[in-house]
C-alpha cells in the first residue's frame, strides 16, 4: 500500500499523498468510539490542551495502539515519501505523538504548523455534505472543511496554497513548519483525522547540519 506514494509538487516544500489500509482506517475508529465513549478515558487522553484548533475534541491516541496498529504504516510511508523527495533513506523514525481531531460544524483549525521534522494526517470521517453550499456563496469556493497548506507569497508562475479536499482514506505527509489551516464547514456530520509528528535522521532534516 505504501508504494503507492505520489509526492506533490505545487510549491518549494514536497507533500506526498498516499491511501491508509481499509482495515487500519476501522481499528483507529473503533478506538476512538471506545475511548469517546469512557468518560474517564476521555479525560485521560485529552489532548485539547496542547493544541490550537477550535474543535469539539482532540484525543491523544494511547502508546500501546500506536506501536501495535500505526507505527510501521506511518514508518513505511514516511521512508517512502523521503526517498521519492530527497533520494535518500532514513535509518531513524521516532513518533513524538499521536492525536485525532473530532470537528463538527462551524469548527476550525487556525492557521499553525507542528513539531519534530515530519507531520501528517490523515482522514477516517468526512461528512457526506462537504461543500454542496458552496454554490450560494461568492466565487463558488469549495473550502469547507478543506485544507490549505501556505508557504512563502503568490508571484508570478508561483503558488503559495495547496488545498486538498479530504476522502476517507487520504493521507499527506509534509514536513513540519509547513504552515497550514483547516476550514469550518456546515454539515451535522463529524469530520474525523488523525495527525502526528515524528523525526527523522538529523543529517537528512537539517540541511544545514555539517558532516
């Protein structure tokens, strides 16, 4: 599955897009449904605190799961998408965490980036109505509940945004300062990800690091 990886190109940083396993997108869920539904282990892995977006719930995701489900799908793909970006091999991947995002309407993530040297995310539920208003709006602007990732200004033969309209099963990698800010939407549904950070081979991340 992991060798599926496309790596995009729309401005200076690489972004690579790649589709979690079926079966792993029904593990995460099923874990989060148990750990929602505990009203003590709601309150145990509360991740809110930490993080910037306005949103109904941020969990963070137990150790234990993560190394037993998450851990060698998010290794792969980040080999992957390193060696189709740079040509190069990691020898290290170190998970610093693990959270999911539980948003529902009018809710948003403000612009931000993250920590270690690789991010991502990745998308188990996305309400069926995304986007059918926009069509009443000005400029027909299909942004709800998307993402934007920013980097440096528009100029000419330039772009500054990337936008990408989330599916069930989507994944992008991208590297940790790349700026980036999801949409509120108008939709009952829950619009549920999961993001982490991890690093990687100091020699490869810092590109200003002396041999």
């Amino acid at each position: 599955m992991t060798n599926n990886v496309n790596v995009l190109t729309p401005f200076g940083p690489r972004i690579a897009k790649l589709k979690i396993p079926k079966n792993l997108i029904k593990k995460i869920n099923k874990e989060i449904d148990r750990i929602v539904n505990n009203q003590n282990l709601s309150k145990k892995f509360d991740y809110s605190k930490k993080l910037v977006g306005q949103v109904s719930q941020e969990i963070q995701l137990p150790k234990s799961f993560i190394n037993k489900n998450l851990k060698s799908f998010l290794h792969k793909a980040t080999k992957s998408y390193i060696e189709k970006a740079m040509n190069k091999k990691i020898t290290k991947f170190k998970i610093n965490n693990v959270w999911i995002v539980r948003q529902f309407e009018n809710e948003y993530n403000p612009i931000h980036y993250h920590d270690g040297h690789i991010s991502g995310a990745g998308y188990l539920k996305v309400p069926k109505t995304l986007n059918e208003d926009a069509r009443t709006h000005k400029h027909n602007l299909k942004t709800h509940g998307t993402i934007d990732f920013i980097h440096g200004s528009r100029s000419f033969l330039n772009k500054c945004i990337y936008n990408h309209q989330p599916k069930v099963g989507d994944m992008l990698l991208f590297p940790n300062y790349l700026m980036h800010t999801v949409y509120p939407f108008q939709s009952h549904e829950e619009r549920r990800s999961f993001s982490f950070n991890a690093e990687i081979d100091e020699k490869i991340a810092n590109v200003f690091k002396h041999e």
